[in-house]
C-alpha cells in the first residue's frame, strides 16, 4: 500500500541551488526537508573529472576572459554596463554588436572577409545571438574577472555537502508528479518515479529551464499559470559542447595558452561545418589539457557526428596482420591519414 512521507519542505534538484537552499534549512534548525535528486550523484551541471594527472571541468565551470582584438574587447566591456542595451530590449542583444561594430570596424579599415570573420567570432558561444533578450543582458551583474577553480568545480558541492548528512536527500529519485493545489491542505504532494509520495508544506523547486521546459504540461497538476507555461515554451535554449585534448606535459609552457581561431574562409566540407564553431582554445591552469567550446547550431551538428566519423583509431594494435610491431604501426598511421585526406577531396 502506497503511503506519503510527511516533510515540511521538500527540494526538488540537487544542483548548486538545491544545495545551497538544503544548507540554508538545515544550518537554520529546520530538520524536516528532503532533497530529490534524479542522477545518481549531487552537482547537477557541476561535474568535475579527476584521476592523477587531470581534474577536468565536464560541467560547468569558469573559464579565463584573456583578452583578443581590443576592439572586439571593448565592445563585450560595453555591454556590461547597466542601461546601455535599453534602446535594443524589442530587438535582440546581437543587434547591439551589429551596429556598435560596424561604427568602430570603420577606423579599422576592415576589408569585408574580415569584417565578416570578426562577426562570426563575436556570435560564437552565444548560438543566435539575437534570440538573446538585450533586457536580461543588460539586467545582468558583472562581479568581475572570471576564474577558474583550482582544485575543481566540485569543490563547491563538497562544501555545502558538509553541512548534511547523506539523510537529508535521496538520489536517483526522479519526480514524476507534483500535486501543488490540494483541496484539503495548504501544502503540494509530491510523486516519484520509485511510486514514493511525500506531503509537503513547501517545493523549492531548483531543477533547469530545460526541464522545467520538458515538465510544464505533464509534471505540474494542476498545470503551472499560463503566463509562466507561455514563457517556458516559448524560451530557447542554447547548446554547448567542449573538446579536450591532453599531453603528458605542458608543450606550451607555464604561461597561460589562448589561441584565437579567425575563419575568414568558409568552404570546409558539409560534414566539417561544425568546426567553425571553435574559435578560442585555451588551457586550464593546472594540468596539460587545452579545451575548446563548441556551440549554438555548431555544436548541434557536432552532435550528429558518428564517432567512426570524427575520431580516427591508428596504432599497431589497430592493424590486422602486423600489431605488434613498429611498421605495423607506421602503416596504421599512413592508413588513416591518408583515410582524412581521402575524405577531404585529396586524392592520393
């Protein structure tokens, strides 16, 4: 027989908001909540990758702004003070580097390749830089220099772990319905995919857009109010994906490493498309690896790649008839080099 367990306050997500409102109501003597967390680990975007050589940022993380093109730069700076989007707030937060550039790249006696490769560069990371809403851009609060952190991002989930015990939440506990205007009581009743119920006074509610997106109409009964329903569906949301790629050693010396990646030519095969999305790599502090982002439609075309497709296996253990040995490998490695030129129209 089914039966609801009874918490003042249940927390739906277990993500760096989940968290910092369990530590909230814990620290503050309120014992009686719940988090539900659907993964199997506390975090949410938040996941750090370490072994001996690497901690990597396979979630979110900050990243370095090293600055590029001063002009470029001085317009990203621009953007960050209050009120100076306000005449673009029916239009979009692109539209803002489409006319100030167009002003500035004049005294810059750019030809129109170059104008268009600035362009391209600016707009990467933001996916449609125009379905950005100028009024959010413009509401938001620059704290300063972004930094990375040093001993991983998942340090702050270890922090706020602190402060409560493992009784305090519960994982792989994905929530399936949540009754939040009950007839007979002030409170919601919350169903999970394990047929668990808990009563509730209170949701805090920390889960992502996106899946607020996924559960608008389904999820909430009743359904949550139209204005907010109306807003979710019509919301977009961006894409973003991140390349690695590691040595045993720093070939780039203790100095930090940025490279920017200017396309002023934009005749790559159709199934190479997606690397014009790479414009910046840059290495992280601590270990050999250099990262690289991929977003907006790029890395939606990334993501369709076949690995057969983007990664190539060379090596002498790759060879039918010579692993093992050292010209196996040499033609392992003629084998799929030649294989890429093929594929690029190099007929060999």
């Amino acid at each position: 027989k089914e039966r609801s367990i009874r918490k003042k306050v249940a927390i739906i997500g277990g993500g760096s908001s989940g968290l910092s409102a369990l530590k909230t109501f814990v620290t503050n003597k309120c014992d009686d909540v719940i988090l539900l967390e659907a993964q199997d680990r506390l975090g949410g975007r938040i996941q750090t990758f370490r072994n001996a050589f690497v901690v990597r940022e396979d979630g979110s993380e900050i990243k370095n702004d090293y600055c590029v093109f001063e002009t470029v730069q001085s317009l990203i700076d621009e953007t960050d003070e209050n009120g100076i989007l306000e005449p673009l707030y029916d239009v979009g937060y692109g539209e803002y580097f489409v006319r100030r550039f167009k002003e500035v790249a004049s005294t810059q006696e750019l030809d129109q390749k170059e104008y268009k490769a600035w362009m391209h560069y600016m707009e990467q990371g933001t996916g449609n830089w125009n379905d950005i809403s100028a009024r959010d851009a413009d509401l938001f609060n620059d704290y300063g220099e972004d930094i990375e952190w040093k001993s991983g991002y998942d340090t702050l989930v270890n922090y706020f772990s602190k402060f409560f015990q493992s009784s305090f939440y519960l994982l792989n506990t994905p929530v399936t319905k949540i009754f939040w205007d009950l007839e007979d009581t002030d409170g919601a009743l919350i169903k999970t995919n394990n047929n668990e119920w808990f009563l509730v006074d209170k949701v805090v509610v920390t889960v992502s857009v996106g899946c607020l997106k996924n559960w608008r109409n389904s999820v909430f009964v009743p359904p949550i109010p139209d204005p907010l329903r109306s807003a979710l569906q019509n919301m977009e949301l961006g894409n973003s994906n991140k390349i690695f790629c590691g040595w045993p050693q720093k070939w780039w010396g203790n100095r930090p490493l940025s490279i920017n990646i200017l396309w002023n030519e934009f005749n790559l095969p159709k199934d190479k498309e997606w690397l014009y999305g790479i414009v910046e790599i840059f290495s992280t502090k601590e270990d050999s690896m250099l990262r690289a982002f991929v977003s907006g439609e790029y890395s939606l075309l990334m993501e369709k790649k076949d690995e057969s497709e983007v990664i190539h296996w060379a090596g002498e253990h790759t060879h039918d008839s010579r692993y093992g040995t050292v010209d196996g490998a040499v033609e392992a490695g003629f084998r799929e080099a030649n294989r890429i030129l093929n594929e690029n129209g190099v007929i060999l």
